[in-house]
C-alpha cells in the first residue's frame, strides 16, 4: 500500500514512479480525496481540542455556581452537545473518505526499484547468469510423456473427480512429491529459518494485506458461505502471521519456510500449459518469507534468492536467474529476481521461484512495524518459491530420463526417495 501522505503531498512523483510499471496512472482523483480526507481529520482534531477546553470550563463553572440550572451553565451545556452532533457528522464523513480512499489506494502496485531494469513485459527482462549445463539430446521426452509411461500421475481420473487443471499424483509420483517437500524444508531449516504450516483457507484482510486483494479476486477460489478463500500462496498466511503487530526489533530477521497447497484459477491462461505439471489449479509449493529492518532488505534479498538457488544446485537442475523489468514485476513488489528451471523437452527455461523485495508495501497494508531508531516504522517483507514443489518434479524428470525409459533420481534426494532411479512399477 502506498503512502497516503506521500499521495497528498507530491502525486506528481507517485504517477511518475508508478508509469515506471509500463501504464501511465493518473491519481488526481485519489490525490483530491486524500486533501480532504487531511482537511476533515484537522476540523475534527480542533472540534475534539474545544470540545475538552469547554468541557473543563463547564467543570469549573458547576463547581463555581450554586445554580445548576444558570443560563450560563446552559448555554455551555448547548454549545458543548453542538460540538459533539458536529464531530459525529464529521466522523461519518471520514469514514465514507476513509472507504473511498482504502478502495482507490488498494488498487494501486507497488513503486518498481530504480535499480530494476526498464521494460514494458518478459521480453525486456534481463538475464544475470546460467548455473549448470542444460541437457539436450535428440528425442526427448516432455515430462507429462515420461509421468504417463512411469504411471506416477493421471490426469484424466482427476477430471471426474474436480475438472482439468488438477492432477491426481500415484504411486511413485506421490512419494517423489512427499521426498521434495521433505528436502526442500530440511535445507531451509538448516538455513535459518523456522518451519511454519499455515491454513489452506485465508480471509479477506489476509489476501488484502499481502496485495491479492482487491484487484486479483477473480484469480483466487472463494468459499461461498463464508468469509475464506483457498489460499494462492503461503505468502498470504505468513504475512498476516504478524498483521497488526509491532515486532520486536531484536527478532530480526525474521525468517519463516512453509510447505502449503496453493490454489489458483490461473485466469488468462487458458490454452497454455493444459498438460503435466507445470500450470495447476491445485499445487505444492515452499515458500521462504521474510520480516527485516528496511535498512537491511537489499541484502535480504539477494540471500533469500541465494536460499532458492541452493535448492536447485543441490538437485542438479540447470537454471538462469533472471532480473525482472519494471513492466512485468509482480503487484506487491519492487524488485525481483526470477529462478528459471531448464525444462529439455521445450528447450527452454521455466520459471520455478520469484524472489520479491516488496519493501514496505505489504507491511503499510498489515500494519506490521517494529521499533528502529526509537521510531514504529514499517518493516520490509520479501518472499520467494523455495521452490514449486511440481515445476521441480517436472524438471527432475525431463533432465533426469534415462534411454530406458527410468528417470534418475538427484544424489540429495535419495535419501529421501530411497533409490536412485525412478522406474515402472
């Protein structure tokens, strides 16, 4: 959430950081509701102010007075009861400004770094470096190709089950997703961070405060006799895990890992990605969040993108990181930097982890701060997939597949697999 203040006093520097986002944004109508939203919180400040003054004189005039009942006391007694109708009508007006202002400044995305590369969409993102060597050979299979002949997943059954975009993982398939969810919390845990598992079902503030709501309501699932929705991300939970809280500043870093189900309805996608594992309704993702002092998030991001890499040099996966442009950053962030997993069959690389500095966006929006410089400032948030539990198991398969047809199985994982290949049952 943008600050109201910085609107009020210089909307000019507002729209020109927001257009760095590739829209141009005109928020002269958010910018007038903010003056006069100043302007009714200052009356009713000085309302409130004569309003006590008159209070501890009618105070003194009883005490004074041996006639309860003098003109005097009455006319006080008046013009004090004309300052309490006129502060509540007030006050009702500043709540209509107050929802008026939340529904406006709720839609508007975080300011991009100046330190993000300009650009208008993906094909201006910028590429950092390659990690490993990407596996090409003639007649390869995609992952969905291998998932069917390994009889791991199946798709079709779980169309009678929900619709298409879910999956139903068997056998194998099952026990390779339980090993990577297992590994991936094990090497964050020993990276510092603690272990949480929030809800599936979040409410409305929860999805409001990490910047899912009110503008992607329609990519989420909502429950229909209750005020919850299927969480998209456990970024959502671990946000509100602090919402309305003022932390304290000797337990920074925070750093949390969480294994959840995530759901989304993937709107504006239909027709790409309909087979395997890489665009689900329903998957299986570890997060990495952290709560940090803003003096420190810069490199709170670059280490919380380290967390990520080390998942995939761990697994052998060739990858890229990449820097995303202004114009494609996600709504909640300020700076990311995208993991891309080598996917053979496609010849190209995939995104498997963003790693965000969303700055103190989310935490304005929660009201998460802590005490820095003797001072309750907002604290800074960054996340980031550590990683897609199912856009990992597809790059394991399509790298990992053998010429007879089994699928080799990473040395890390095997302790948690239990074999090294991935074989017909």
């Amino acid at each position: 959430m943008l600050d109201q203040k910085l609107i009020r006093e210089n909307p000019t520097f507002v729209e020109e950081n927001l257009s760095l986002r590739g829209k141009v944004y005109n928020i002269s109508q958010i910018h007038e509701l903010t003056v006069k939203k100043k302007d009714i919180d200052i009356e009713i400040s000085s309302l409130q102010s004569e309003s006590k003054k008159l209070s501890k004189s009618i105070g003194e005039a009883i005490g004074k007075s041996q006639n309860k009942n003098s003109q005097q006391l009455n006319d006080l007694k008046k013009k004090g009861n004309e300052y309490r109708i006129k502060i509540s009508e007030l006050e009702e007006k500043q709540k209509v400004l107050d929802k008026q202002l939340d529904d406006e400044i709720y839609n508007l995305p975080n300011f991009p770094s100046k330190d993000a590369p300009i650009g208008k969409d993906e094909s201006d993102n910028v590429q950092l470096k390659t990690w490993g060597d990407p596996f090409r050979k003639e007649n390869i299979k995609s992952h969905w190709e291998i998932g069917e002949s390994l009889k791991i997943f199946d798709s079709l059954k779980t169309t009678k089950i929900s619709k298409s975009r879910f999956i139903t993982l068997t056998g194998n398939g099952a026990r390779l997703e339980r090993a990577l969810i297992n590994f991936m919390l094990d090497m964050h845990i020993k990276n510092g961070y603690l272990e949480l598992m929030p809800p599936a079902l979040v409410n409305s503030e929860s999805l409001k405060g990490s910047g899912q709501l009110p503008k992607f309501s329609n990519e989420s699932f909502k429950c229909s006799n209750d005020d919850l929705w299927l969480s998209p991300t456990a970024e959502v939970p671990l946000t509100a895990f602090h919402r309305n809280q003022i932390i304290d500043p000797k337990q920074l870093p925070i750093k949390y890992v969480a294994y959840s189900p995530c759901f989304r309805r993937e709107a504006g996608s239909y027709g790409r990605d309909t087979k395997g594992l890489i665009r689900l309704h329903q998957f299986n993702k570890v997060e990495l969040y952290w709560f940090c002092d803003p003096r420190k998030s810069l490199e709170a991001h670059k280490k919380i993108t380290s967390d990520a890499e080390s998942i995939l040099k761990k697994l052998n996966l060739p990858y890229r990181l990449v820097d995303i442009c202004t114009g494609d950053l996600g709504f909640s962030s300020s700076r990311t930097f995208d993991l891309e997993v080598w996917l053979p069959s496609s010849k190209c690389y995939r995104e498997i982890s963003s790693c965000s500095n969303c700055l103190d966006f989310q935490a304005r929006r929660s009201s998460i701060r802590s005490k820095i410089d003797k001072k309750n400032t907002y604290l800074h948030t960054l996340n980031g997939s550590g990683l897609a539990v199912g856009r990992t198991m597809a790059a394991i398969l399509e790298n990992g597949q053998q010429s007879d047809g089994s699928v080799k199985i990473p040395d890390a994982l095997v302790p948690y697999f239990g074999s090294n290949f991935l074989k017909t049952a």
